[in-house]
C-alpha cells in the first residue's frame, strides 16, 4: 500500500486537495522558491555530492549529474521528470526516518552555508508579521523539508518521491512541481484561502517563475541572470542582488 509522503514535526506537504478543503484563511502569503532564492546555487547539486560521500551515488552517476548542471546552467537543458527519477534514485530503500536524518545532516552542514541572507531575511519579516509562508519549488521533497523544518516553515510543495511501508520506492510520486504547476497550485491556494492576490507576495529567480511572479501583488527577484534583471527593471520589481 502507497503512503502520502510523512510530515515532518515541523513542515507539512499538502496538495490542492487538501488546500481547496481548508477553511478561508485571510492572512497574505509569501511564496517562495527553493533554488537561487532562498538558497544560492543548485540544492540539487549539492544534494549528489553529500549522497556521493554518505555511498548512496555511484561515480558514473555523479559525473553524469555534473554534466547535467553544466549543460543547465549553459540554458541547454531545463529541469524535468527525468532529472527528479534519477534523484528519487538516491533514497531509494531509506526509510522516511534515515532519509529524514540525512537531510537535516546536508541541511546543518551543507546547505546553511549557502542559505541568501536577504530571501532569508524577507522570509523572517512574513512570518513576523503573520503572512503564511510557502516553500513552493521543484527540489526533492525530502530535503525541503529539512530546510522548511530550518526555517520553521510550516508548509510545503515540493516534488514528492514515493514511500511504501515506510520506505522510499526510488520513484516519483504524482507531485511535480514545475513552473506551470507551481503558479496553478498557487492560484489554487490562493482561491481556497479567499486571499487577494494583491496582498501576495512571491520570490524567485528564474524567467520560469515569472508566472508566479506575476500572479502576486509583491513579487520580488532574487539574484538574477542578466535577462531576468532586465524583466525586473521593465516591471518595476524589486531586485536582491547576489552580495559576496
């Protein structure tokens, strides 16, 4: 029998069921995407390298997956289904309770250090001021929630791996999050909370994301390429630039 993905203690994944069920909720939300915004780089990337030295990838897989962000970060290719399969890879076999400790040991001692201190910091000010707060990104769903449970964030929508029994399949479950599947979940979110969109407010770094950029009342961009920068001073958007 196929679980849903655990909850964590502290951040939970819930699909647009589950949303469209909830009660109206009239507090602005804040959406915000995992790679390049709240975390500089690729969580991906760093990911494969911290499964390489726990055995979990193999050599080959590992040159692959360096390939792979060479070509992505040169515009060649974009993420996919099949990019998130071979990722699932890694877990496969874990139980939720050994994938859950490895990734809050990447989250402590890997990804922290890369954290971007002002999509942090924004993420703080919404969450002082009693926004709802959303991670809302394509990265793998276990490690998500190692963040999310970081940052106290309490909800997320990430790309789910399959768990049976408790343990991870090495498959994908029905949740992809891509660009055209984050915005409808947005909305939808949205529309269940009975929110205006205008008091919404969003942060991303990516011309994929300008759907959901554009969606809300504040968006804002996060360490932009040259093109997305040019699109944030045609909208008149604010801009974190990347800060050494």
């Amino acid at each position: 029998m196929t679980a849903d993905t655990a909850v964590s203690s502290g951040s939970q994944a819930l699909g647009p069921q589950a949303h469209a069920a909830q009660a109206p909720d009239p507090r602005p939300i804040a959406f915000f995407d995992l790679d390049g915004t709240l975390v500089a780089g690729h969580t991906h990337r760093l990911l494969i390298s911290f499964m390489r030295r726990k055995g979990r990838a193999g050599l080959l897989y590992y040159l692959a997956a360096q390939l792979w962000f060479i070509a992505f970060n040169q515009g060649i290719v974009r993420p996919n289904s099949r990019a998130r399969v071979v990722a699932s890879q890694l877990f496969k076999g874990l139980t939720v309770a050994e994938g859950g400790a490895l990734m809050a040991e990447l989250v402590r001692d890997g990804i922290g250090p890369h954290f971007d201190p002002q999509t942090v910091t924004a993420l703080a000010r919404h969450q002082a001021a009693g926004d709802r707060v959303i991670v809302l990104t394509a990265a793998a769903e276990p490690l998500v929630r190692a963040v999310a449970d970081r940052l106290r964030v309490a909800e997320i929508w990430a790309t789910g791996f399959e768990i049976v029994d408790g343990r991870y399949t090495g498959r994908l479950d029905t949740r992809l999050m891509f660009a055209g599947r984050k915005v409808d979940l947005a909305r939808q979110v949205i529309a269940a909370a009975a929110v205006d969109p205008a008091r919404c407010a969003a942060y991303a770094d990516h011309e994929s994301d300008l759907p959901l950029l554009r969606l809300v009342g504040h968006p804002t961009v996060v360490r932009p390429r040259p093109g997305m920068r040019a699109i944030a001073r045609r909208e008149g958007w604010p801009v974190f630039e990347a800060r050494a």
